[in-house]
C-alpha cells in the first residue's frame, strides 16, 4: 500500500503496516466508488473551466476518470477509495494527477460521496416503498368488504375489514416514503469547496460543481458541513421507522397465519417448511422481517453514539458511519422489496374471519352508540350494553343472536331498530368518520393513497440519480 496522504512533516513513509491495516475502509467504502468518481469529475471540470488547474491536465483528468467509472479496473490497494482512485490516476496519467485534489480535502470528498449516495440509496427506497404501499393498496381494494376484527390488546375489539386493516399498514408506509424523501432533501446539499474545515484561498466555483452534480443547494458552512451527518442520520432513521412498521405489519402476517387465527394462508412460494415436522408451513420470511427491524434500529442508535462527543470538524470516528448507513440501506430495501413480493402470496379466509366476529360481541360499541343516538348519556349506554355482553356470554349466545326479549330483560331501553345494530353484515361499512372502517371512508383512503404515491413517484422523477450524472459528466464539456 502507498502512502499519499503523507509528507515528510507527518513522518514520511514510516507509518506501521497495521496502524495502517487498522485503518483502512477500502472493503466498506469501495461501495461508494461511482459516487467517488462523479464528484472528482465534477471538481476536475470545475478546476479546469476556472483556470486554477491548467486546461489539458483537467482535460486528461476527466478522461481518465470517465474510463475508471466505465471499466472499473481493479484498483491500487490504498487505505479508502478516495486515495485508491488518486493513486490508479496516478499509475495512469502520472503527469497530471497531481492536479485533482486542488482545492478538496477528503473531509469534503467524503462528504460529498456519503451525501451523492444517500440521496441514491432514498431514491431506491422511495421506489421499493411505493411499490409495496401499490401493492398493498391494490390487496386492499380487493379486500375492502372482508369482514374480519380488529384487535386491542390483542384480543377482540370492533368489527373491521380486510382492506381496512391493510390500509392502516399502506399509511404507515406512505410515511416512510415521506421520511425518506426528506432524509434525501437533507442530503441534496453540495459540500464541495468547503475542503478540510475552513474552504478555500483558491477561486473555486462551487456553485458549478452544485449543478454540475444535481444538487439543490451548497453548505452554508465549510465547519458544518465536514462536521455533518445528520443527513445519514435521518436516512437511517427513516429506515429504522420503516423497520418498526414492516415488523408491525410481520407480526399481524405471522399471527393471523397461525391455525388459532386462520385468517391468513401462505402461498407455497413463501411458506417455509421445518427440518422435521413435515407437516409445517412456516411464516420465515415475515420472521425474518421481524427481526431484521432489530438491526435497523442497531444501526440507528450506532451512528447516534458514534456522532455524539464528537468535536466539530471531521473526526476519524466518522470514517465508522458506513457501516450503520449501509447496513440500514440493505435491511430496509431486502425487508420492503420482500414484502411487496410476498405480499400477493397471502390468501385471506373470510370463513374463519367472519367466524372470529361471531362466536364474539365486538358489536358491543356499535350498539351503546345506538343509545347515544336516542339521548341516552354514553356512560349509561355503555353500562347497559356491558350488562347485556356478560349475560350473552353467561349464556353462551354470541351477541349477534341475542333476542329481543332476552336484551329487554336487561334494559328495557332495547327495541328491535337498536338490535338490528348487532347485525354482523356491513358491521364495519357502517361507520361513517373519515379514516374509519365505513365504507366511504376506506375508498378515500384508497383514493388518497394512490394519489399520494403517484404524485410521489412524478416528483422522485425529477431527481438527478447517479446513472443521470454519469450520462450527463460523460461528454466532455
Ligand atoms: N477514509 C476516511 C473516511 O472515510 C477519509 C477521510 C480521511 N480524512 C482525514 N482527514 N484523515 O472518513
């Protein structure tokens, strides 16, 4: 291994070869070579436009580094990426290396490639949460009068709907494609020129470089911005939050999938067999989503802790974020690509769903809320009802099968019109507030969720991704 970032005032070439082993990052942050290569392309076009660097060395430069990002050779082995592609530069075009790091430290380099890759790795995840949040939609929609229950506490609460309960999973996914969009504004920020912490005495145009790479803005300050992973933070926050959701939704799969439950049926291409029962058909991949949500918050608190105490400017601590930030991206886009993918696999049994409200008196609200209508105060309603629940259930007879003459006997405020209230039929499509279970109000949901990820979807394609600044940084300007 050569040693660039070394002179004779840091000791010449005595460093020890595991001090040397020790800190290198070349096996992580090799995966932020394109990102690498576009930003040098950027800052040896700048440099050569603005006369700081000499036209043809620019010129070389650029053309060397166009070759590197389409035959990308193996490269020499430094400590990061960031010194490998200086020193392949240097074995290639040794006249003119020399030149490319003018004006840039790889404190800003860094921050650059972290920023160019997050802003990448939300436009992968905003891409993957849409097609789940579709995919979801589109289940719920097919699903939207299923009757089934929705559960507190894990036990019977109110009579709901399939689509419903798959809508209330859409939304919170429909969040994390905001929050991943915002972490992707937050990285959307140039921070080249500001150099090692305190910018430039040389004439760098940043704003070129800022639109020559796509980006929204510059950073406001040199200090900042090599100090500054918040926006690595907030990808991986976002990822961590989405970890949570998916492993909600996970639970809900793995739970109503069970013989007890029965609402849910695996299909054969997700199912998972065991070594030895052979008559298993076991929930692995919703498992496995479960407890990958686990790591995602690992690596969410990993950054938190390597970032905190941490004096302003770069710190060789931050070299550690890649491991959380890639960690978060792969977790997440395995768990939301999965997801989309089993999700059509997923077969509901209404029998068993509907049975779930019968033998039960999940109604129970509905019918207090019947009294409330009359003028009865919702504290008595309530009161009356739970008496007619526990005599129902003393007598084994499920809610829906009490009789008129059995419910006048505990409150003589019971007449048929309120009874027809425990009707199991259109139990959930009668509910009229917006976000609830009625039936106008799930075909809003499914309007606004649709209109959501479209409008999403239009926006995300106004986003420069790597491949565009490629295809545009190819031609020699
Ligand atoms: N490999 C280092 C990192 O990824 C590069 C930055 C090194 N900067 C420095 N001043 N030593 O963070």
């Amino acid at each position: 291994m050569s040693v660039i970032a070394k002179t004779d005032a840091s000791g010449g070439t005595e460093i020890h070869p595991e001090v040397l082993a020790f800190g290198s990052s070349l096996t992580h942050d090799a995966r932020l070579f394109r990102e690498d290569v576009l930003g040098s392309l950027a800052h040896v076009t700048m440099l050569g436009e603005t006369g700081i660097v000499p036209a043809e060395h620019a010129r070389v430069l650029a053309g060397a580094l166009r070759t590197l990002y389409r035959e990308r050779p193996a490269l020499p082995p430094e400590e990061d990426i960031h010194m490998a592609i200086e020193a392949w530069l240097g074995e290639t075009v040794p006249a003119s290396a020399g030149y490319l790091h003018t004006g840039r430290s790889r404190n800003d380099q860094v921050a650059l490639a972290l920023r160019l890759h997050v802003r990448e790795a939300c436009i992968q995840m905003e891409r993957a949460l849409a097609g789940l949040v579709t995919a979801i939609v589109e289940r719920a929609r097919a699903e939207a009068d299923v009757p089934m229950p929705a559960y507190t506490h894990r036990q019977r609460a109110q009579p709901v709907t399939v689509g419903f309960w798959l809508l209330a999973h859409a939304t919170a996914f429909s969040r994390d494609l905001e929050a991943f969009a915002h972490a992707r504004a937050a990285a959307d920020v140039c921070p080249l020129g500001s150099c090692a912490i305190a910018g430039s005495t040389l004439p760098l145009d940043r704003a070129r470089t800022q639109r020559l790479l796509g980006f929204g803005r510059m950073s406001e300050n040199a200090l900042d911005a090599v100090s500054d992973r918040d926006f690595a933070l907030d990808f991986i926050y976002a990822a961590a939050r989405f970890g949570i959701h998916a492993s909600r939704f996970a639970t809900d799969v793995v739970d109503f999938s069970t013989g007890e439950f029965g609402f849910l049926k695996l299909g054969d291409g997700i199912a998972s067999g065991s070594s030895m029962m052979p008559q298993k058909r076991n929930p692995d991949v919703f498992e496995l989503v479960r407890g990958k949500s686990g790591l995602s918050v690992g690596h969410l608190v990993s950054l938190l802790v390597t970032m905190k105490g941490l004096p302003g400017g770069y710190n060789r601590d931050q070299q550690e974020d890649r491991t959380p930030l890639f960690g978060a991206e792969d977790t997440a886009l395995a768990c939301a690509r999965i997801l989309a993918l089993a999700l059509p696999e997923l077969t509901v049994n209404p029998e068993r769903t509907r049975a779930a409200l019968a033998e039960d008196a999940t109604q129970a609200t509905d019918l207090a809320e019947g009294l409330v209508k009359r003028g009865v105060p919702f504290r008595q309603a309530y009161r009356a009802v739970g008496a007619l629940v526990r005599k129902a259930s003393d007598a084994k007879t499920p809610l829906a099968k009490v009789s008129l003459d059995f419910a006048r006997a505990v409150d003589a405020r019971f007449d048929a019109e309120l009874l027809a209230l425990l009707s199991l039929d259109g139990a959930a499509a009668r509910k009229g507030t917006p976000g609830s279970t009625g039936k106008e109000a799930i075909a809003a949901q499914l309007d606004t969720l649709t209109r959501r990820v479209g409008a999403h979807l239009d926006a995300l394609g106004q986003q420069k991704t790597l491949d565009d600044l490629a295809a545009h940084l190819s031609e020699p300007s």
